[in-house]
C-alpha cells in the first residue's frame, strides 16, 4: 500500500501514481495536464436530456469499494490490487470520494478521485449502462463548483472528457492552478 501521507505529498506536488504491468508503480507529473476549468464546463446538449429524464439517482460515497473494483476490472486498467488499498484507505479518511449513478439498487457507473482543500483528481470512471458515468461526471462538476472548488483535475486530456470542456494546460499553468486551489479550505462531503 502506498502511505496516505506519500500520496498526498504527492497530488500537493503535482503528480499521481499509476499501475503498470509488471504490478508496479509508474509516478506521473505530465508536461501537459488535462483539467476541466469548472467555470467553462458543460453539458452536451443529448446528455442534459438524459439528465432531465431522471434515468439515474447520484449518490455520494455510498459504493467506493464497488466503483473502483468496477473500474478496475476494465480492459487494460491501470488500477492494481496496491492503488485499490491504497485509494480505499484515503476514502476512509475522508479524502477519496465517489460519485455513484444508480438505477434502483444496481450501481450502473461512476467516478472516483481525491480531495484535497479546493481540487479534484479524478482517478477513473466507469458505466454498465450507457451515459451513467457521464452523469455522475456531471454531478460530479455541479457539486464542485457548489462547494467552491477551483480546479479539477483529469490528469490526461482525451476526446471524451473535450466534450465537457476539459483541456489541456501546460505543467507551469497547472502548478499555478494547483497552488491556488491549495489556499481552499473546500469540503466534499459535510
């Protein structure tokens, strides 16, 4: 398991752990970094109807251990046994958190990350049914920006993620992003 305090030192520094194949671990602090400016973010147009729909509940941290074990368990996952202990062990101190989609009882997508004072690191999403982890991503953007939450952090920039606004920022930039979101005192959960 990686030690909370390592972890942390290390998002406050700019970088992120991965998983590789060998069942190690690869450090990242990226040249370019992907973020969504969460005063620029939003909705496609066919996914604000899928939200008006109400085809999905948003629950908080409800399902941590499931939606990183379901995000895990996709094609060529970086999330290993050590980064699944490690993340659970933060989201019991309260600072790693999931946003849930689900239909009835069924878990049907979601996101999981870190906070830490006013940023996000997203980590990973997943969906069973089509457009349930872009919900929770959605849900995940209204309650940062409710709850004063300057940066959002998606680590890489992908086609996806472009679709909500994310972009693409120099390490420069995003250090100055993160420095700033360091002063927040922002709580995710009350």
């Amino acid at each position: 398991m990686i030690p909370s305090h390592v972890l942390l030192a290390a998002y406050r520094a700019g970088i992120f752990p991965m998983g590789n194949r060998e069942g190690g671990l690869d450090w990242f602090s990226p040249l370019k970094r992907g973020i969504i400016p969460l005063d620029a973010a939003h909705v496609p147009q066919r996914l604000a109807r899928t939200i008006r729909q109400g085809r999905f509940t948003i629950r908080i941290d409800e399902g941590f251990e499931q939606v990183i074990a379901a995000c895990a368990a996709q094609p060529d996952s970086w999330i290993t046994p050590e980064i699944i202990e490690s993340y659970v062990e933060l989201f019991r101190l309260g600072l790693a958190h999931s946003v849930e989609s689900w239909q009835g009882t069924r878990l049907v997508g979601g996101l999981y990350g870190v906070s830490l004072r006013g940023a996000f690191f997203g980590e990973s999403m997943f969906n069973r049914v089509t457009d349930a982890s872009k919900v929770a991503l959605v849900a995940l953007i209204e309650r940062l920006r409710a709850r004063g939450y300057t940066l959002l952090d998606t680590q890489w920039l992908t086609a996806h993620l472009a679709r909500f606004g994310a972009i693409e920022i120099s390490r420069k930039e995003y250090m100055r992003r993160l420095e700033e979101a360091m002063t927040r005192n922002c709580h995710f959960v009350d």
